[in-house]
C-alpha cells in the first residue's frame, strides 16, 4: 500500500462547467450544453437593449443546429432498437423451433 501514489482530485464544479459554455457559442453536443447554450440566449436576450443582434441569432443557429443533431441521432439510435430487437425475436424463434425439433426426436 505505501507504493501506491494516490492523489485526491476534487471534481470541477458544474457551475464552472456551465460558466464555460456560457462563454461561447458553440453547437452543443448533449444535453447540459443544450440547456447552458440556451441559458445564455436567455440571458442575451434579456440584456438586449440597443446592441446588434447578431451574435444572438448566431448562437440561435448553433442552438437549432445541435438540436437538430440530436433528434436525428435519436432518430437513428430509434431505428437501429428497432431493427435489433426484430432481429432478436427472429434469433429467438429460430432458438425455439430447434428446441421443438430436438424434443420432438426424442419421443
């Protein structure tokens, strides 16, 4: 045990995860970016006053570019379940018929 050299970390907090990505517009990726992108747009918005809108409406395309992303990754994960699982049940038919067969040969 006294040749292990372990050191202690402490965890980035999310605040600092979040404080990050409001930074910056970028396209998120997941879910907490998503929600930190579109804290920031709220935020932007809210202070809008008399300054150009355009790095609104920038971080409004990265917002509905990643969504975007997302539901058709949802949409293909979906269909790919779905084909699995149809391919499973056949695997399993298969599976049951063979034992059907071999309890039949024995009587």
């Amino acid at each position: 045990m006294s040749k292990l050299d372990v050191q202690l970390r402490t965890p980035t907090p999310l605040s600092a995860l979040t404080d990050a990505a409001l930074r910056e517009a970028r396209t998120p990726s997941n879910v907490r970016e998503l929600e930190a992108q579109s804290t920031l747009i709220r935020e932007r918005v809210r202070k809008h006053k008399s300054s150009s809108p355009a790095s609104i409406i920038e971080m409004l395309g990265q917002l509905k570019k990643g969504a975007e992303v997302m539901m058709l990754s949802g949409e293909l994960m979906g269909d790919r379940i779905a084909s699995l699982e149809k391919a499973n049940e056949a695997a399993s038919a298969r599976k049951q018929r063979k034992k059907n067969v071999y309890n039949i040969k024995e009587y």
